[in-house]
C-alpha cells in the first residue's frame, strides 16, 4: 500500500490533524506562572509535525507527477485487502461496546469464539474446536487474573442479574 | 557494597517464587524468540500485566529471563528451519541452518546455545561494572544535556529504522505528541482532552505500547488469509539432541572471536535504538572479515554461529547499561523494561543505582541469573515449540487479542485503557501498512515527558538558551544527533565519492570540540586522539583522492 499516492493522502490528514491540534492548544489555560507554559512544547512538537508532513506532502506529489500515473484516482483502496484486520476491528468495537453487559468472561468467549470463526471458517468441525479453545483460553486467562493476580475483571449485567 | 550485592541475590536466588517466575519467563521468552512473526519485544509487553500484582524484583526478575530467553530463542527456528525467530538471530541462520543440513544439529544448537550464555554473561559482566561508572557521568548532566540526550536517541531511532527518514520523524513527532494529551507535568493543565476527563488523565503507557506494538502486529499477522489459516511454520523439524560439551570446547577455542562479538553487541545495545538486529550482523561481518577460513562461511563455519548469537545476548547487557544509568532505554524491549518500572513507580537515572541499590543490583544478578536458566531450559522449550508450530496463527492471533484487553484493562481496571489499546492498535496498524517506521513512535511516547520536563527545567533555570550549545554534554549529544541524522546519507553515498571518505574523520574531528570543553585530563586525551586521528584520515583521503 506503500506508495506516492497513500503518502499524499496522510501528508494531508497529518496536515489537517496539526491545523485542528494547534488550534486546541490556544485553548490550553496560562496559570501565569514564570518559565515554559504548559502549550510551548506541543507547539512545538505539532509545527516539527506539520512541517515533516509538508516536506513528505510535496515529495510524494512531486515523485507522483514524475511517475506518470495510468490510474490517477487517488482515492481508490482495495478494502479486500484489509477484510481480516476490518474484522478484527470489528469484533473488537463489538467486544468493548458489549462488555458492560456480557462481562469479560462471557464478552471475551464471544470475542474469540467470533473472531475465531470468522478467520477460520464455518464448519461444524471447525466452529466446536472454535468454541472449546475460546471457553478454555479465556476461562484459564479469567481465573489466572482474578484469583491468581486479584485483578477485578468486569462482571457484567448478565453474570450480576443471574 | 558486598552486602548490598548480596542482600539482593538473596532477594532474586534464594525467593522460589522468583525463581520460579523467571523461569517461567525464559520459557515463554524462548518461544516468543522462536517463533517467527513474534518478538522479544513483544513478548515482554505481553508479559508486563502479570507483573502488576508483583513486586517490582519479581516483576523485573520475569521480564528479564523473558528478554534473555527471546535472545536465544530465535535461533531454534532458524537453524532448524532456516527461518530466523526474530531480526536478531537472521545472521545466525547464515551458517546454522547449513550446519544443521551437513548432519549436525545438535553442534549447531549448543554452538548457539553456548555462545549466547557466554556473550550475555561477558556482556553481564560489563553491565555491572559499566553502569554505575556511568551512573557517576550521569550526574554530571543538567536538563539541557538530558534534553539533548533525548533528542539524540530520537534521531538515531529514527536513522537507523528505515530507509525513509521523513516517515520516521513523523513516526517519533506523533509519539511526542501522544505524550503531550492529558494533563501536563509542570502545571497540571489539561491539554487535548475536548472535554473528557478519561483523556484528561493522558494515555497510560502500556495500552499505547501494547496497541502499537502487539495489537497492530497480530492484525498483520492474520491479514493473509491462507498464511493465517495454515501452521505458524511450514516447515517442521525433529527434538535433538545437543551436543553441550563439543560445543563448549569450540566455543571456548574461539574465544577471541566470542570477546569481539561480545564488545561489538555491547556497544550496539549501548547506542540508543541499535538492538540486537544490527549487532549479529555486524558481528557476523567482523568475524568473517578476521577469519583465515572465510570460504567456510555460508557453508556452517563455527564461528559464523559463535559471532551472531553472542553479539545478540550481549547487546541486552548493553542496552540494559544505558537504562539503568541514565534511564534511556536502548531499544524497544527495554523501552518496556522502562515502563514496567514507571508502573511500579521506579523512575531510572543516573541517581537509581544509588537510590535504589537493592533493585538495581536485583536486576543485574537476574540478567546472570536468567542465562543460566536459558541454558537449563532450552531442551524443553525446543520440545514445546515444534508443538505450537503447529498451531495456525489465527489461533494465536485471537486468543492473544483478547488476553491483551485483559492485560490492559487490569493496569487502572478501566475499559477507557482497552479503548486506548485498540485506538493505538488501529494507528499502529496502517503506521505498518503505510511504511512508517513503529519504533521512533514508541520512543517518542516513552521520553516525551522526559523531554518535557527536563526542557521545562532547563528554561526554568536560566533564559540563556545559548547553555543548550555551549554546555559540553549538550553540545556533544547535539553534534551526535546531527551525525546520526546524516549517517542515512552517508550509508546511502558512493563509496568513492568525496562525501563518503570524509563522513567518518570529520565527525571524530566535530566530536572533539565537546570533549575538549569538558576539561577534565582524560577526556581532552580522547579529544586529541579523535581530533589528530580524524585530521590524519582527511589529509590522507583528500590527497588519495587528488591523486586520482
């Protein structure tokens, strides 16, 4: 995906991105006290940032024109390429947006045993070893941290009411 | 001094918990190491949230024999495959694998073996000799010299970790920047939060680590649909048997080999983001530049197995000398190692080792401690790897996902971190896709408070911002980072042009003007060696050249 035109795509989001950042750090409050304020340094940082992505911004428009592209659409992505990772995002904004209810026990079965289906596919076979190594791996991890380190893994709504 | 030392092997060698987790440690560090598509540094993130519940000896004393353990697990797959573990075992493949396929895998498994336990107990050596030498310079620092110092370990970061330089600055301004959201450390004011009061504590350091780091690896890992369904390696190898005392003997023949491999590893880990990867293949280089027999390299040469892996366990010792002396980490595994002490809220500097004596001498009698471990466990872990190649990474993938949320959320027991992981995850992921290079990034989030801070210090004490050039640390630290930000081009020029020979005799020459500042016998001895020795290679290049 490494090419001129993905790099002028980010130079120009990193850009915007610096614009709206260093318009945010106007909004940072001035205690007044003596020596550096509290925005000086993200400044500086965000200008080194915005001043980066210009240089990469022109280099790659300029390798870009030189290059003398057939497909000039800037925008086109192949999203097939990506269909693993975009379920894995998937499953988990599932998983966190459900893990009030479901708990991480029960919300972390269900993330492994989706994730774990959706990778590897759909057969009978397949979908019972998906969901022993899913009840498996996430109880053994469940039990190692709440009895073994004492951490207070989320319950959830359901395992509450029941 | 002594009962300090002692008070701390008590702590590390007598405790069977410890013992025990590092153990356990090394165990998981040498299958980490050896399976390709892991790495050390990620497993050392994934060993972190156990360490919470721990105390900070125990929780380092793990992280350590993980770290020892992944150095020398890397060369499990590669011999016996060809396919190295991780970057820092690829130049032990060259002759390994080769000597593996002539009949003797078992000479090949406990040359590397042997040689990684005596390069890390060289490098251990120096470690604890080196670091509280170096503690002592650190003291000398102010914050202009500490903020030099980190700007220079950012620039070397990002010169050596890619072939696009611009990419990687990018890459180590947006790790800064991360470490600017939340509330500042001087006045406490809240920056970037747009109204959240989760944002406005900053993003912890482990779910930005583990996100950029393990998360955003393991997506790459199962982008490939056919390569994520089928075993983590294609090719298998049988258990053998290793050959400890022929290996030895040959290991301790070689020895000026094994010492300059050691040296080089040392000073590879010292350089701030020069890890393991780089030194086994300069290491490798020097041994086949001094070796009688250099057509045997390629074909199974001992020491084209000696050089590799005792540079790679060395450059940990090395690394590990300039976190805890001067608390910048040498690369991305002790980056962590770095972070695992915040969360114990251990900060290192040059004043740790004297501060805290007992911790710091912990972590070096681990170090030694974990070697010995790797030696007594490797036949068991080759065994345990050769099962779980057979595992498909889809597997793996899935089951380490949702046991980095567990790891993550168990740091502040808050869902707001396991968000942060997954935001950073996403970001580390097409940083991956798109050719920027991770490592600046993490450094960046690692030193930009420490930045911060120490420039914050620096202008709170004097408005002369002239003390940033004209004070010789600063000075020094600066000229490196510019050095370093020119070495690309330098690696980059032909070799006969002009810029080419007198790259190297002008930096020596550069880098002796702080030297000279320092004033103190020794130091303006180095200076003059650098300055004549670098105004020698200049009249000499110069007039070569002219004669051509």
């Amino acid at each position: 995906m490494t090419n001129n035109k993905s790099d002028i795509i980010i130079a120009v989001f990193l850009l915007c991105f610096c614009g709206i950042m260093i318009n945010d750090a106007s909004n940072i409050r001035d205690l007044g006290f003596e020596g550096m304020k509290a925005d000086a340094w993200p400044r500086v940082v965000l200008w080194m940032l915005a001043v980066m992505s210009s240089v990469m911004l022109g280099k790659s428009y300029i390798q870009f024109k030189t290059d003398g592209h057939k497909d000039n659409n800037i925008f086109k992505v192949n999203f097939l390429k990506f269909k693993n990772a975009l379920i894995c995002f998937g499953m988990f904004i599932f998983f966190l947006s459900t893990l009030d209810y479901l708990g991480m026990l029960l919300g972390g079965i269900v993330f492994v045993f989706g994730l774990l289906t959706f990778l590897g596919g759909f057969s009978i076979n397949l979908i019972i070893k998906h969901l022993m190594i899913s009840i498996l791996s996430i109880g053994f991890m469940w039990m190692v941290f709440t009895f073994g380190l004492r951490v207070m893994l989320p319950e959830g709504e359901i395992l509450r009411v029941w | 001094m002594l009962d300090v030392i002692l008070q701390a092997g008590a702590s590390v060698l007598l405790d069977p918990l410890t013992l025990g987790l590092m153990g356990i440690g090394t165990l998981a560090g040498l299958l980490a190491g050896a399976i390709p598509g892991f790495t050390i540094a990620m497993g050392v993130i994934l060993t972190l949230p156990f360490t919470f519940g721990m105390s900070p000896i125990q929780g380092l004393a793990t992280m350590m024999g993980v770290f020892v353990g992944g150095l020398s697990g890397g060369l499990m797959s590669g011999m016996l495959t060809g396919i190295p573990g991780t970057p820092s075992s690829v130049a032990t493949t060259f002759d390994g694998f080769p000597m593996v396929r002539s009949g003797k895998p078992g000479l090949a498994l406990g040359l590397g073996l042997w040689s990684s336990f005596f390069g890390g107990m060289i490098s251990a050596i120096i470690l604890v000799a080196l670091a509280p030498q170096l503690a002592f310079l650190g003291l000398e620092f102010g914050p202009w010299d500490y903020f030099a110092l980190i700007v220079f370990a950012l620039t070397i970061t990002v010169s050596l970790s890619g072939d696009n330089m611009i990419k990687g600055l990018i890459a180590g301004c947006l790790g800064l920047f991360a470490a600017c959201v939340g509330e500042d450390e001087i006045n406490g004011v809240a920056r970037f939060a747009f109204g959240s009061d989760h944002i406005r504590q900053g993003f912890a350091f482990l779910p930005v680590l583990i996100g950029l780091f393990a998360f955003s690896q393991l997506l790459s890992d199962v982008e490939d649909n056919v390569k994520a369904k089928s075993p983590l390696m294609a090719k298998t190898a049988d258990p053998v048997r290793v050959e400890h005392r022929k290996a030895i003997a040959l290991v301790i023949k070689n020895w000026i080999n094994l010492c300059r491999s050691s040296f080089i590893g040392i000073f590879t880990g010292i350089l701030p983001a020069a890890g393991g990867s780089i030194s086994n293949i300069l290491a490798y280089d020097q041994a086949k530049k001094a070796a009688k027999n250099r057509d045997e390299f390629g074909k199974g040469a001992v020491d084209g197995i000696i050089a590799p892996e005792s540079a790679n366990n060395a450059t940990a010792g090395g690394a590990l000398i300039m976190m805890m002396a001067l608390g910048i980490p040498g690369d991305i595994v002790t980056a962590v190692m770095l972070g695992a002490l915040m969360i114990h809220n251990i900060i290192p500097g040059p004043s740790f080792i004297q501060d805290e004596p007992l911790l710091a001498y912990g972590v070096f009698i681990a170090f030694f401690a974990a070697h010995f471990f790797m030696v007594g466990l490797q036949a068991f872990s080759l065994r345990l790897f050769l099962l779980v190649t057979r595992i498909p990474m889809y597997v793996l993938a899935s089951v380490i996902l949702a046991y980095c949320a567990i790891g993550v959320f168990a740091l502040h027991n808050i869902t707001f971190d396991i968000w942060v992981m997954f935001g950073f995850g996403v970001i580390g992921y097409f940083m991956r896709k798109l050719g920027f290079p991770l490592a600046p990034m993490i450094l960046g989030v690692v030193l930009g408070k420490l930045a911060e801070l120490n420039i914050a210090r620096a202008i709170g004490t004097s408005d002369d911002y002239f003390l940033f050039i004209t004070r010789p640390w600063s000075l020094f630290f600066i000229l490196m980072a510019i050095v370093s930000v020119i070495f690309p081009f330098y690696q980059n020029a032909n070799k006969d042009s002009l810029f080419s020979k007198l790259y190297v005799p002008i930096c020596m020459m550069v880098l002796s003007l702080p030297l000279f500042l320092m004033g103190s016998p020794v130091r303006m001895m180095i200076a003059a060696i650098l300055l004549l020795s670098g105004g020698y290679f200049v009249y000499k290049r110069t007039t070569r050249l002219q004669s051509t």
